[in-house]
C-alpha cells in the first residue's frame, strides 16, 4: 500500500515501511518553495514496465493548490520501487482539457 504523507510517501508492505521522497525545487517561479511544501506526494503505482515489481509515480506542484495544474510546472517521477534510481522523471506546463 502506498500512503501519502506530509513527508512524501511511505510504502507499507506487511510490517514494513519504507519512506519514498521525491522534491521540488527550492523556488518556483520567482518564489522561494516553503520546506513544508516540498515533498512530491504518491500518485499511484503499477508495473508499468512489465518486469514483475510496481513501479511509484510521485508529483509535485507549488503551493496550496496543489494538484490544481497552475502557471508552474509540475514535475513527476516515476520511480523503480522504493530505490533511489528513478525509471524517469519529467516537468509539465500545459494540460489539454476535453
């Protein structure tokens, strides 16, 4: 189970737990990134690339509104489990609304 936190996100597997972090930057924009507000939150997880382990997606955006999609990038990540290695990792700008 994947679970967000104010830290980022803890994977927990049976009495396991795990603390998966991912940041955004220090400023956004021209605005300096309070502390509180850096840790990149769970998005989901899956096995994306088929090799039999979940793969975490993680994002970040600035400010209160997070997960509203604003003037600021958001930046994603894509991580192997729970190591450090990240399969990928990407900023977006603009999303298309249908």
């Amino acid at each position: 189970m994947l679970v967000a936190t104010y830290q980022g996100a803890t994977l927990i597997e049976g009495d396991r737990r795990t603390n998966v972090l991912r940041q955004g930057p220090a400023t956004a924009g021209s605005r300096h990134t309070p502390a509180k507000w850096l840790p990149g939150r769970p998005v989901g997880a899956g096995d994306f690339n088929g090799d039999g382990h979940d793969e975490l997606v993680l994002a970040w955006a600035p400010g209160l509104l997070f997960g509203l999609y604003g003037e600021h990038p958001d930046h994603w990540w894509i991580t192997d489990g729970t190591r450090r290695r990240d399969q990928t990792s990407f900023t977006t700008d603009h999303f298309a609304l249908r």
